[in-house]
C-alpha cells in the first residue's frame, strides 16, 4: 500500500486545535455541567449584654456547607467560629457567608443586626468584703469624719445598688481643695484595725467617681499624725465602681515607712489639691489590707465625759449623747432633773423621783448616749469606770444597780431597747450626797441579756454600744422620805470611761 503524504499549510494546523478547543477538550468539567446555587438561613441572634457573656451564632446552609461568620462592628462586637463577644453598646452588625465549591456556587451573604445593651451597673459590694480587716461601710459603727470647708461625709445607700451601704464625699468648687475624711471603725478615736504594711504595701478601695481622670489620695497615719505615708491612684472610669490600687512602696508625701508604727488611721481626699471645674460626689466602698499583728495599746474610750445643758434642746454629755430618765410610771412625785454642780469636781446630772408604796415591777434609771448620739467599740476593754451617786435616802440603803450597755437598734430585736444588750449588777456602795464615788465594772461581769444581729456575745455587743443605763428596781428603791422631801430617790450621773 502507498501512503501519500499531504503537507498542509502551518495556519491550517492552528484552525484545527482551535476547533478542538471549542469542543471542550481541556474543560474540568463535562460538556453542559452547572454548579448548583446554595442559600443560608441564619437565626436571628437574642440582645447581648455587656460583661453578661457571649452568644453562641446559628446559621444553616442548603449544601450543608459551614457557614462562617464576620463582624463588620468590632467596636460593639467581635466574632471567633461561633462565639459573639459583646464588646459596647450599641448594633452589632454580623454577616453570615458561604463560599461555596466545586459543586456549589458561593450564597447570597446574610445579615443581622443584634442589640448590645450597655453593662449592668455593679455594685460597690464584690461579696469578697466578709471578714476583717476589710472596712464594708454596711457595717454598725463604720462612719467617715468629713474635714475642709464645704466637705461633708456620710454612710449612704449605694448609688446603683439600694441594698448596699457605701461612704460618700461631697465636694463643692469652693471646698478646701485638701478636704476629704477619715473612715473609721471606732467612733471615739476615728481608727481603724492597724494596717500592716511590712507583709505588702498594697491598699485597696473600691471608688465611684463622677469622672474618669479624678486623683485620689489615700493616706495613712498613726493615731498622734507622726507618721504618716501617702499614695495615689486616678479613676478611669466615670459614674461605675472600680478598685483602685494605692501603693506605699514609693510614698507620694508624708515621711518615711517606720516598721515600729502602728498605722491604725486612714483618711480619703477626692481631688487632693485640685480645683474641682463642678460640685461633685464620690463613693467608697471595701477598703482591704493586711492586719498588722502589732497590737495597739488600748488608751481610755470616753462614753461621757461630763455633762451640760444645751438651752433650748436638752441635757447631753459634753461629747453630745442625748441623756434622759426612764421609769414604769408608778412615781408619786413628778421627775426631777437637770445638770448638777461639780461634785469633788466632777461635772455630773441629776434625776429623781418619789415612789410609794412598794409595788411589783416599780423600776426606774437613768441612761446616757453614745457620742453623738453614736456608736463606740468597746470591744477588747476590761472595765467600765463610772462616777455615780446619790441622796442619802437611797444610797444609804446601798443599792443594787443594774447597768445595761445596749447596742443600735436591730430590726426585728424583741429587746427593750430594740438592740442587743448586756448587763452587770454592782452594789452602790461607797457615796451618798455630794461625794464622787467611783466604780470600776468589770467587763467579765457582764453577760448577754438580748442577742440581736450580729450582737451575740459579750465582746460582739461591745463593739458597737449605744447607749448605757442605770437601772433601780423594785428591791433597790427608797419609799421613805424621812427628810420631808419628795424625792427620795435622787441618781447623780457622773463620767463614764472604758479602760
């Protein structure tokens, strides 16, 4: 067989793998193939919170593909898989996507919008504030001591949370710009547990500040203002509770860290020597720190020191507790009382009354309150040492006295005094008329009459006392009036010191 061999032009050759082209010869796919189209529903997604978590995001594909997810608002939120992260208030703009593959096209993209509600308010309360020496102004007998021109200080409730009490500083644009107070747990010498500041120089406060960029100072000091450290710390936030640090380490003022000092006064002052541009107020809360083993002498915690009338008001103590007269109302002679002439140089009141006959239940006494009509700790002393006297009429029958030391009033208390309350009896004893007698009760004699709260032991009770009654019952009253008078029974409060 011949073979003819046919030379065909080189553009010819060209044309005809041009038309094998055409027939789809190099395609990945068979001739007439298309990709199947795909479309995502995604779930609408509920509100979000800020600081109250993540959500969890669901979208579904027809191809059953992974749908992925994008945040076009990292600002309000951001997005990881998933997971949404509420990052601030505002609309959180999150599109869902799917690409596709070789058999599906990629989906139309998907949105939706979700609310991100601002951060609840926190309080100032963290529930870590339980044991001592942290300060929790929820406390009986935490208090502040306002100091500056213009400066108040008070135990309030907690600006976003009712159920809690905090301390706040009012300032206003002409108060002393060092104006702040002192926080204290004992009333009569404004202390505070001594801080230890060996083991760490590091204090805690929980602050709430009507501006971000307010300086705060926080100084601490022993009792005589000797020695004293200062440190500072700057809100950073405005209207919300934070902890703010102050560190010792490097004092800011004051001198320098004795070891041997016993730093059991701490004082707070909200823009310490800045102009303030508004009135403002500041909150406080939880003030930690270490316990100082070191054990501060206990120095005499005057209840009352003496006694004056203050015209047009009342009697009080010359440190401003109310006093008064109480009795079961069977007296014969009306009450009889005011502030007495120094007796052996002792300021002192008086009360009397005249009772006949002898009858079940008579009583009567004489009370004196706290200073200012507060709260002091007397926890940790041994004695209470009064001045009290009377007429010869009663006192020379040397009397039985009950003294009762009462705390504030507790709610739901079924006491006679609405509080907790411990008594002591002693036998009057060693004066009559006009003769400053002396007694030293000792605090081991007392034993609880009424628990109430956290009152109930001795020494809990004596952390926050009240007020202090002298109490004659029926079996330590005179009913003779062998003078002529009608007061037989005369009571002469003088001073009444812990030691």
């Amino acid at each position: 067989m011949t073979h003819t061999q046919i030379r065909l032009p080189l553009s010819a050759l060209f044309l005809a793998v041009a038309s094998l082209a055409g027939c789809g010869g190099d395609s990945d796919a068979p001739p007439g193939f298309a990709k199947t189209s795909q479309t995502i529903t995604f779930t609408q997604p509920a509100a979000v919170t800020v600081g109250g978590g993540t959500s969890t995001l669901v979208a579904t594909s027809t191809s059953s593909l992974v749908v992925a997810f994008a945040s076009t608002t990292q600002s309000i939120c951001t997005v990881s898989g998933t997971t949404l992260t509420p990052v601030a208030a505002g609309t959180c703009h999150i599109e869902a996507s799917q690409a596709g593959n070789g058999t599906y096209d990629a989906a139309t993209t998907v949105a939706q919008d979700i609310t991100v509600n601002p951060a609840a308010p926190v309080s100032g309360n963290t529930g870590t504030c339980t044991t001592a020496p942290c300060v929790d102004f929820a406390a009986v007998g935490v208090g502040l001591d306002a100091f500056g021109s213009s400066v108040t200080g008070a135990v309030v409730d907690d600006p976003v949370d009712a159920t809690n009490k905090v301390g706040r500083i009012f300032k206003t644009t002409t108060s002393d710009t060092w104006g702040g107070a002192t926080i204290y747990t004992t009333l009569a010498d404004f202390s505070v547990t001594p801080i230890d500041l060996t083991t760490t120089k590091i204090i805690t406060l929980r602050v709430y500040s009507p501006a971000a960029g307010q300086l705060i100072m926080l100084k601490v000091e022993n009792l005589a203002g000797t020695e004293k450290l200062e440190a500072q710390a700057t809100t950073t936030v405005a209207n919300a509770w934070e902890t703010l640090t102050f560190n010792y380490t490097t004092p800011t003022g004051g001198v320098a860290f004795n070891p041997a000092a016993i730093y059991n006064k701490v004082s707070v002052f909200p823009m310490f020597l800045l102009p303030l541009s508004a009135d403002s107020t500041y909150y406080f809360d939880e003030l930690k720190y270490t316990a100082s083993s070191v054990v501060a002498p206990l120095t005499p915690l005057t209840f009352a020191s003496g006694y004056k009338d203050v015209p047009g008001i009342a009697i009080r103590s010359n440190e401003d507790g109310d006093v008064g007269e109480f009795n079961d109302g069977t007296k014969t002679w009306g009450v009889d009382y005011g502030v007495a002439p120094p007796s052996a140089g002792v300021s002192n009141w008086y009360t009397g009354l005249g009772f006949a006959p002898v009858k079940d239940g008579t009583y009567f006494g004489a009370f004196v309150k706290g200073p200012a009509n507060g709260t002091v700790n007397a926890a940790g002393y041994t004695s209470v040492n009064i001045k009290l006297w009377g007429n010869s009429e009663l006192f020379n029958l040397q009397p039985n006295i009950k003294m009762v030391l009462q705390g504030p009033p507790v709610s739901g208390c079924s006491s006679n005094s609405g509080g907790a309350e411990i008594v002591a009896t002693f036998k009057a004893d060693k004066g009559v008329v006009d003769t400053a007698a002396s007694y030293a009760v000792p605090i081991s004699s007392f034993t609880v009459q009424a628990a109430c709260g956290s009152g109930t032991t001795v020494q809990t009770i004596l952390a926050a006392i009240a007020q202090v009654n002298y109490v004659l019952d029926v079996n330590n009253i005179n009913y003779t009036t062998p003078t002529g008078g009608p007061w037989a029974n005369y009571l002469n409060i003088g001073s009444i010191i812990f030691n």
